[in-house]
C-alpha cells in the first residue's frame, strides 16, 4: 500500500485508506491462488473480484484489481506501472481505499494482489 501511495502523491493523488474487508477479500484470493496453484483473477470456485468483495460484507461493488507474481514489491509495482490498465488502476482518482494480499508461491515469488474501491 505504501508503494502505490507514493506513485499517487507523485501524480498529485491522493493517497489510498487501508480498508479490512478489502484486506480480507485481497488476501483470500492470495490464499485460495497459492493453495490451488491458479493465477488470475479468478478464484477456484470460479469467484470473480465482485463476489469476493460481496462475501465479505463491503458496501460497496465499484471495485478493480491488481495482481501480479513478482519477486519483491519493487518488481510487482514496475510490472503494474508498464501495464496501461494496472496503470489506470493505481493512477485512477475516483478511488478512495485498498486493500492488499500477499503470499510466497514455492518458487520464491510472490503474489501480490490490490483491490481498489
């Protein structure tokens, strides 16, 4: 979170509240990536970021997610800063909070998952 906050003061932003339930919903789709060996944005159960906002009990469904295996958060925010929509995402002024994940794959890397609201 740190890492994107600092992007978006760069950019004249503001900087992003940590919320719980994104924390939650973010770090259980970490959990459930590494658990199963899937990557995406997609969960195992076929979960979608909006259904697993909704399950924990957020207000509000006007999100967007970031996720990416890096191997440190340097890595991660260079790969999301030289994707346009990763981009958009970090850069995007209508969002007020975030929540993030992160979990160690068995290679050594990292996943690391950022979900906006």
């Amino acid at each position: 979170m740190h890492a994107i906050n600092r992007i978006r003061l760069a950019n004249g932003l503001n900087s992003l509240r940590a919320h719980a339930l994104l924390n939650q919903a973010a770090q259980n789709h970490v959990n459930d990536l590494i658990a199963n060996g899937i990557y995406g944005h997609y969960g195992s159960d076929g979960s979608n970021l909006r259904t697993r906002i909704s399950r924990t009990g957020y207000p509000s469904l006007w999100v967007s997610e970031n996720w990416v295996t890096a191997q440190n958060v340097e890595g991660a925010m260079n790969w999301w800063m030289n994707d346009w929509i990763h981009r958009v995402n970090i850069l995007d002024a209508s969002w007020d909070e975030v929540g993030v994940g992160v979990g160690q794959v068995s290679n050594g890397w990292w996943i690391f998952v950022t979900d906006f609201a």
